[in-house]
C-alpha cells in the first residue's frame, strides 16, 4: 500500500500528524469476509478495532485504507503503539 493510495496521505495532511516512525508505505494486512447481509468486511488485525465494509471487495478496501489512515492517526494522537503484532499459530483440527 502506498501513500498515494490512501485518503489524506496523499496531500501529506495525516502524514504530518503521524509520528516520524510512521512508514507511509507500510503494508498491513487485511481480512475480508462476507457478512449475513452480504456486505464485504474488512478488518485490519494488527490494528484494533479497525473495521470497515464496502458492498463489493473493491469497496472494501478502499474503505479500509481510509479506516487504517484514520486509526493510525488517532492512535498516534493518543500516544498508543501504532499496531500490534500478529503472529501466525497452527492448530490441529
């Protein structure tokens, strides 16, 4: 993901707020899941309670990356780590 891609970045008004260890071209994870509605869900793991929706997948994600901008800024603002870590596990089924 790039910063051009994200709302706000681009014109470099969150970027400033950001703090200097903000990588606009960080990648992050997403998960995508249809909900009983059939509305698509995206949701950013490493950041919680970073939810969004979009009626396709195409929507989706551009309404996460907007979600993501704006929980990185508010975590940043509230002197919160910007992401947590997310690790891989394997369970036996």
């Amino acid at each position: 993901m790039l910063h051009g891609d994200l709302p706000g970045l681009a014109s470099g008004r969150l970027y400033r707020e950001l703090p200097a260890r903000y990588d606009p071209g960080m990648k992050l994870l997403v998960t995508l899941n249809r909900d009983e509605t059939g509305m698509v869900v995206a949701e950013c793991p490493a950041i919680p309670g970073c939810v969004s929706q979009g009626a396709t997948e195409v929507e989706a994600l551009a309404n996460i990356r907007e979600a993501i901008v704006g929980c990185l800024a508010a975590r940043s603002a509230n002197k919160m780590p910007l992401t947590v870590e997310v690790r891989e596990v394997e369970v036996p089924v």
